[in-house]
C-alpha cells in the first residue's frame, strides 16, 4: 500500500499526550538543547518500575540503525518514507517508523565491499569504534533494502544499482532477512560496493531506561536512488507510504498515525530543513538522546531532549 496515512484504509490512534504548553511548533533544521516533558503515552509495566525502584538494572541498549528515505515529489515537495510497524511487534507496535532496525553479528563482517568514507572517518562521524561504524552502516544499507527494497549500493564509486525489483532481487531480499546470507556475501557475488558516501548521519537515540526493550540508534538520511522504487514488501510493515514530514506531523496531532517521540522530532526537524539538499548538507548534531522518564504528582512523565520544542 502506497499513499499517505490520511488516506489510509487502515489506521491506529496515537494515545492522548499532555504536553507542556506555550512550546514554539517551528523547531530548527539543527535541533536545540531545549528539552521537552510529555506525559508518558502508556501505563508503566511492572518491568519499569523495577528500574525505577532501583530493584532491577536498566537493559543494555542494542546497537541499531534506521534510514529515512528522501526525495522531491514535484506537488508535495520534501517527502520520507514511512511505514506502520505490525500491531504484533514487541517493539513499537503500529507506530508509524523509518525503515531500520538492529546490528547483526555479520553486519561486523570485514570483507564487505566499501564505497566512500574510510571506516576510520565514519568512527569519528558517529563517535564509535571504527568496527562498530561500519557494522552501523552495513545494518542501514541492509535493513533498508529489507524493509524497502531500495539498496544503497552499486557497481563501483559514484555508481548505483538501477533496478532491485526482479526475482532474483527479492530471492537475496529473503536471504538477508532468513539470515542464509549476509549483506558481505550478497554484495560480494554481485560485485557491488556499499555506498556508504550516501548516508548522512542525522542523529542518535537511546531508549529509555525504564524500557525492556532498548535500543542505541544512529538515524541517517539518504536521498532516495533515482531509478530505483520503494515497495510494499510486507513483514515487519502493515502500510507503507510516502508522505511529507508536516503531512506526518499533522496526522500524527490528528491522532490518525502514532508517532514515538524520536520520530516525530525527526520529522520536526526534517519539516524545518524545507527540502532535501537543506537536509542532506545541514551541520548535525548527533550526540546521544536519551529520554528518561520523571514521577510527578502520581504520573509518569518523559523527557525528550535536544529539540527546540515537541511537535505534538
């Protein structure tokens, strides 16, 4: 399924959100030490308030990697790729996200064919060990082609692939996603080269502590290959759509789509870019975010640091 969300057959709330209020709705393209306080979307598990307590330590964060895809449609302007996580999914369940998702153990693999930045400079990039910046950008480009089918790759520097659409495409797509293959083993028998010198890191979000799932995600964006098209390839996605970040934002406000807070800043902070050369050459700030939870008068509430304001 192809569209935006307002048009959507198929759509979930977002639960009610309080919100500080007399907050500026214009954030800039670089967000702003200005921490927002929302009121936590859900009733805290038994889990987090273990860690609250004290009687339960916090779960490591998995490494992670998401995408947003962009690109200049000729009516709506500037437009990202989203789609609505399955309502089954353990994490985020029917939110509306960027392709991504966590570090494999073979994304680590040191024979993949590489395109751009040496991986000592993506390590000083995303302020991580040089083995674990490649392995962040192997899971972007992979997790991408998954949950897309879009590949930032291609027959040498400066060149892309055309086409990912045929079967023998979607055979390697399954591959990666059963794990019988790695992205190394798919690029390699291709003779294709990643084109890491066409993610541009964004920023950096931590799950909070009080979450039994936690993730440390590298957000990139990349522009979207011309020549190339997304697909509804199903899986982890229930609906997929192009749609301009104030489009998203809105009916996230609407409550037709449920936005987490990294997401919505995200396309905040998109809006304010204006289109995609702004966003794909601005200076970034991609030290990390961590949103910690706050007990006030009997409620939860969460921080969601470095904005300028909360969109919703």
């Amino acid at each position: 399924m192809a569209g935006r969300p307002d048009a959507a057959p198929d759509r979930d709330r977002a639960p009610d959100r309080d919100r500080v209020p007399d907050r500026d709705r214009v954030p800039a393209c670089d967000a702003a030490p200005d921490p927002a306080l929302i009121r936590f979307p859900r009733k805290l598990p038994d889990w987090s308030w273990q860690v609250l307590d004290g009687r339960r330590p916090a779960a490591a964060p998995r490494d992670a990697a998401t995408v947003m895809l962009l690109r200049e449609d000729p009516a709506a302007g500037l437009e990202v790729y989203m789609l609505r996580r399955q309502p089954s999914m353990a994490f985020a369940p029917g939110a509306y996200v960027f392709p991504g998702g966590g570090v494999d153990a073979r994304d680590v693999d040191e024979e993949v064919a590489w395109s751009g930045p040496d991986i000592g400079s993506w390590g000083e990039l995303l302020a991580a060990p040089p083995e674990l910046a490649r392995a962040l950008a192997c899971a972007a480009v992979r997790e991408t082609f998954e949950e897309s089918g879009v590949l930032l790759a291609g027959p040498g520097p400066g060149a892309l692939v055309a086409d990912t659409t045929g079967d023998d495409w979607e055979a390697d797509r399954l591959a990666l996603l059963d794990r019988s293959q790695s992205l190394a083993e798919m690029l390699g028998r291709r003779r294709l080269v990643l084109r890491s010198d066409l993610l541009r890191p964004w920023s950096r979000w931590i799950t909070p502590a009080v979450e039994e799932r936690r993730y440390d995600t590298r957000f990139f964006a990349a522009a979207m290959p011309s020549g190339q098209r997304t697909r509804d390839v199903g899986g982890e996605a229930a609906a997929v759509t192009w749609i301009s970040p104030a489009a998203a934002l809105a009916a996230g406000r609407r409550g037709e789509i449920e936005l987490w807070p990294p997401t919505a800043v995200t396309l905040a902070e998109l809006a304010a870019c204006g289109d995609a050369d702004t966003a794909l050459t601005a200076a970034r700030d991609v030290a990390p975010r961590l949103p910690e939870v706050l007990m006030r008068d009997g409620a939860a509430w969460l921080t969601v640091p470095a904005t300028r304001q909360y969109p919703l």
